[in-house]
C-alpha cells in the first residue's frame, strides 16, 4: 500500500485549467481516469487525510503510486478524452458498463448496389442503417416478414444472391411476392433501391404519409373497378399496420428520445435504455456495472451517456431525457449537439407523458439489478461458495445453512412493525417468513424495537423447545426419517410445522453496531449462545460483529456478500410491505372496521343493500337482519355500535363551500385522496 504523500505533486506545480488526470500503479498501468473543469483543486482533494476521503477513494490513491494530467482549452475537450483514455486504458477503479447481452438491430445495407436486410450485431458499419436495438432477434424477423410483403427488398445472402443470377432463377422468396427478385432482373437497381428507401423511411416513424398513399391508390382502384389490385392493397395496408403495432406508441407528438434510468445499490448499478424514434419505442439496451470509484447519479449518467453516444455508433436525438443531470451539464449538452450537429435537450422530465415512461424506463432498470443480483441464487455451486465464504469470514464452525434476517420499518414513528425473512441453503424460504407489530411501547425506537422482536422470536423458540421437552436433540424415534420433518420435534401434534421451532445457524439484523448490541443483549438475556450474530450496514456493506469495534469488509464481487445483501433486501422489502399496508389500513379504516364478528364479505353487503352509513345507522334491527348473511345477533352488534358513535359532522361541497342537507346521504367510506406532501418512509 502505497503512501500518497509519496507523489503528491509539489505546491503550484499543477495548473488551475481543465484538463484530464491519470493515476498510475507502481508498474505503470493506469488506474483511474479523471477530469476536472480546474485539476488544481480537483487533483489536490486526492491528497487530503486518508479519513477524510470516501473508502473506494482511499483505496484508489494508496494503490496508486503516481499521477499525470493533460491541459486541454475546454471541459468537451476534457470530456471527450477522459472517454478516450477510458476506452484505451480500461482503468480498474473506473465505473465501466457491460452489456448482459449482445443486442440484435435491423440493418438496411445502402452502401451495396442492391440494398439487402438483415439482422446484425457488434459494431457499426460505415453507410448500412441501422435501427433498434431490439430485445430479441425473433422480434425483428416477424416485423421484417409483415414489411416485405409491401416493400419486396432482397434479404438473402450475396452468396445466394450470386447464385440466382447465375442460374437466372429467384429463390422461394422471389416466386411468393416477398421478394422484387431483383436478382433476375423484375426490377432495376434503382427501382430496389427505392423500395429500400421507403422500407427505411417507414422503420424511422415516418408511416402516415406512406399508409395515406396507399388508401387513396386502394380507393381508386376500387372506384376503376380494379378490385384485385383494390384487394391487395388492402392487405398490404393490414400488414403495414400489424407491423406498426408491435412498436407500442408512448408519445403522441412523434418524439425522437432516449430515455436513460439508473437504478443502484452501494455496490453496483445498472442502466435502462429506450429508444423512442416517432412516438413509438424502437428499442431497448441495458447495462449493469460495478461502482468502483465514489460517484453519485449524475455521474452515473455521465458514464453511461459517454458509453452510449462516445464510440459513434448510436446517433443523438433531439431530446435525452434523464433521472439526474450531470454536474456541470454544460459541457455534456454541447458535446452531444457537436455530435449531432444540432441542439440537444438533455433534461428531466417533470410532467405528463414523458415523466410516465421514465418511470418505466426506472422500473425495467431496477428489475434488471434484481435480476443481476439473484441470477447467482439458481446455481447450486455458487450458493455453496457463498455460504462457505460467510462461514470463513465471520469465522463461524459450520456454514449457516439457515439465516435469519430481522429488518424494523416505521412510518415516522407511527405504524411501527417488524419482519423476520428465512434463507435455507441459500434460497428464500418464504412459507417461514413472519411480521410483527412493536408492542412494548410506542414511538420511534428502532435500537429498542430490535430488542424486542429478537427477545420475543426466541422466547417463542424456547417455549415451544420447553413443551415438548426437547433441550437437546432427541435420539431418533423408531421408523422416523432422520432428515424428515419429524427428526427434531418441530412438528405439533396436529402434523404441522410450529413457527419458531427451527433455530438459525446465522442471525443478521439490518443495521450497525447499535442494533447488532440490542440484538445480543436480546440472546444473552435469554440464555441462548448458540446462534452466530451479525448486521449489514447499507451505507457501505459493512459486517458488523458483536463487541467488535471495526467491521468485517466482503470483497466487492464476493459471493458471501452478495448472500448477505439479497437476504438483507428481502427482510426490508417483507418489512416494508407490512408496514404500508397496516398504514393503508389504518387510513382507510371505517365505522364497521372494529365491529367484532363483521367481517369484510358482510360490511361490502350492509354497505350496498343501505347505500350509506348514514342509512345503516338509522337502520333498525329487523331492517338489518333483512340483508342476507346477517343474523339477528349480528344485527344487534351492528345497531349496538353504530348507536354508541357520535355522528360525523355535516357534510360540506368542496367545490361551492354548501353545506350538505341533513337529510342528504352519506357516502360510504372510501380510500383517501392522496397526500399532497410525500412522506418519508423509514425502515
């Protein structure tokens, strides 16, 4: 580990310009690509207290063992090299997309005498346009099959296009009109590459026009009674128009933008992509990458509009649309108008359409991370290697082959509950999951709320150990499997599993030192030292270990870790759900909600057969034991509790500030209007 003071550049000596900086290993390869609008102030943030500098940062400069910079005059110069040297030096502590896949796109091959379509990959090609990409291959050939039925353009090899001449014979195509057999000389060179103009004009959005044409060509051939062509036209419209309904349409004033989303974690990202060309979505990519270096959204983005646009092969629409803009965004505006030769917008959406489809474009990229982080959990030998690297790094004597995770999760101190989330050898065991409501006292606690869900987890646990007599393992009973259910005495006597009789290997609770020292007071005031203990910390996925005053830190790209953060998330996801739907609930709640014996089948139907409560309370007993499914001593429950209830005050019309009728009905209760202020849900 190298010590930055070492190569600190010496005072003065670096200029106060915009330029690009490189740091260099002690073997000379470059480490980090960075650039600045002033590299004096930037450069000397490098070589401040090692404590005051993010850990990735930290790691970055005691690795290093040099550093060099270039002035350029303007920050797209520093732009536009920073992404240059990226490319050529492939930096480890840089963020660097990757594709999860290759992306198939429809090429329309103009730079050849007759033009030929087809489905391509990799890198772009001087004169062949391009358009997508498209999620999967098969996507582009039933588009391209309905489209050639009225653009006939060669989509065969030149191999077989060779042939055909030579034989003077077409191929299949050429004989079931899907293709001009140009190949045999039905039409010029010309007339085919007409057709594949107008193929590309209808792929790039421009359809209107072309369908108006062909109505008016149908309607006349019908109207000079030439009602075969009429026909054909016809289906060739059908065709066309089945073609332009694959590509959905999202905005209605025939935009052309890319939407860009980004969704992360503390250790990786991963970007969404849509292509919208005319209105309609034409395309979609994705990325996924590692964050190596300290950076926020706006940095996100930068990277990822440098990998889309940097390399020339995807062409820059009018608008750019994004969740976050770069800082500063100067510079990356104008170098995506050089690029495309004309002004661009890059901006948040705020409203309408556009903010409704980046909040799609934001869904897709958060299910692609979610999808990146549990691809792992479907193979057998990678979850071995996580539980193995877990064991080794919390230096446990077995593997935890069941963890438990305990995450609390509150409304500003209201609504505050509890979720216990089960991983059995490495996999969600969600018939095991369990929620609770804090009860030992009210407020906004979250050190004291794990106290007691630990507490009252392993209370039950012994109880039900107590019952059966069961302190240690059992010698196992005659004709009973010693892997099976009953191996252990975890089942009652009725055959089904008791909730908490099954103790964890490992107990993770989401949080620091605080609530991993609430959660082994919990055990140790129970008696129980035999369950291994540690908690997650989200800001930097550290591994928090009882009594220790430094955490454990899992490689980045460590299996064991990745474990730890999926089972972590779904303890705050379980958690989370619980407690919106308790809040929900709460605010939702009605007069009949606390009727005891009145369930939600037999509320909907006093409410319907009534019309209002306002009714159901001047409703007599008979009057109620006339709506089906209600008893007379339900009905008396019902009179009894509406009539010990103060009526609600008098209605008012918000739109005219009247005063509502005595006599006027009550509606029903309903679900609130939404809150005008967002509130901040804590976990």
């Amino acid at each position: 580990m190298a010590d930055p003071s070492t190569y600190r550049p010496a005072p003065g000596a670096i200029p106060a310009s915009p330029g690009v900086y490189k740091f260099r290993d002690a073997h000379g390869r470059v480490i980090y690509v960075g650039k600045a609008k002033s590299l004096r102030p930037r450069l000397s943030s490098y070589f401040q207290d090692l404590a005051g500098l993010h850990p990735r940062t930290a790691t970055m400069v005691t690795t290093a063992a040099s550093v060099e910079w270039t002035v350029v005059a303007t920050e797209v110069e520093a732009l536009q090299l920073e992404y240059s040297w990226i490319k050529e030096f492939d930096p480890r502590f840089n963020v660097k997309y990757r594709d999860d896949k290759s992306y198939p796109e429809l090429a329309v091959t103009l730079n050849e005498e007759y033009p030929r379509v087809q489905v391509m990959r990799g890198a772009h090609k001087k004169g062949v346009r391009y358009f997508g990409p498209y999620g999967h291959a098969w996507a582009i050939r039933e588009t391209v099959d309905l489209l050639l039925r009225v653009f006939p353009i060669r989509t065969c090899s030149n191999g077989v296009f060779k042939r055909a001449r030579q034989v003077g014979r077409p191929c299949l195509l050429g004989y079931i009109g899907k293709c001009a057999a140009p190949c045999v000389g039905r039409v010029s060179a010309e007339e085919h590459r007409a057709l594949a103009e107008d193929f590309c004009d209808f792929m790039a959005g421009r359809t209107g026009n072309y369908l108006r044409r062909l109505e008016t060509e149908m309607r006349e051939a019908a109207a000079g009674l030439e009602y075969e062509k009429a026909a054909r036209l016809r289906d060739d419209i059908g065709a066309l128009k089945r073609a332009m309904e694959k590509n959905a349409i999202v905005l209605a004033d025939a935009t052309d933008a890319d939407l860009l989303a980004v969704a992360e974690d503390e250790l990786e990202a991963a970007v969404q992509i849509f292509h919208v060309r005319g209105g309609r979505v034409r395309g979609q990519r994705g990325w996924v990458t590692d964050k190596v270096e300290d950076v926020d959204t706006a940095g996100l983005v930068e990277h990822a509009l440098q990998q889309l646009y940097g390399g020339g092969s995807e062409s820059v629409p009018r608008e750019v649309l994004v969740p976050a803009l770069p800082d500063p965004v100067e510079p990356v505006r104008d170098w995506l108008s050089g690029l495309r030769g004309a002004q661009v917008d890059l901006r948040i959406p705020q409203r309408g359409d556009k903010k409704d489809l980046m909040a799609t474009v934001q869904r897709n990229a958060q299910q692609a991370l979610a999808l990146h982080k549990t691809k792992r959990a479907s193979d057998l030998t990678t979850r071995s290697r996580a539980l193995q690297e877990i064991a080794d790094a919390l230096e446990l004597d077995s593997v935890p082959l069941r963890i438990e995770c305990f995450d609390i999760s509150h409304l500003q101190g209201e609504d505050v509950v509890a979720s216990m989330v089960v991983f059995e050898d490495g996999l969600a065991r969600k018939s095991e999951y369990r929620r609770f409501q804090i009860k030992g006292f009210e407020g906004q606690d979250d050190v004291r709320s794990m106290h007691e869900v630990i507490s009252r987890r392993f209370r039950r646990y012994l109880q039900e150990r107590e019952q059966t007599g069961e302190w240690a393992v059992p010698e196992e009973p005659e004709g009973t499997d010693a892997d099976g259910p009953d191996a252990d005495g975890h089942r009652g006597e009725d055959g089904r599993p008791k909730r908490f009789a099954y103790p964890p290997q490992l107990l993770v609770v989401d949080g620091g030192q605080p609530q991993v020292a609430a959660a082994r007071r919990a055990l140790d005031e129970l008696g129980i030292d035999d369950v291994a203990l540690c908690g997650l910390a989200k800001r930097l996925e550290e591994v928090w270990l009882p009594g220790e005053d430094d955490p454990v830190v899992l490689p980045r790209s460590s299996e064991g870790l990745y474990l730890l953060q999926r089972v972590r998330d779904e303890a705050h996801r379980f958690a989370i759900t619980y407690q919106r739907g308790k809040r929900s609930k709460r605010l939702t709640a009605g007069e009949l909600d606390s009727v005891p014996g009145l369930g939600e089948t037999r509320r909907q139907a006093l409410l319907k057969h009534f019309g209002s409560l306002k009714k159901l309370r001047a409703a007599t007993v008979d009057e109620l034991c006339a709506v089906p499914g209600i008893g007379r001593r339900t009905a008396e429950t019902v009179a009894a509790a509406l009539s010990s209830r103060t009526p609600a005050a008098p209605a008012v019309n918000t739109a005219t500030g009247e005063i509502i009728e005595d006599g006027a009905d009550e509606p029903a209760p309903s679900a609130p209007e939404p809150e005008t202020a967002p509130i901040q849900e804590t976990q």
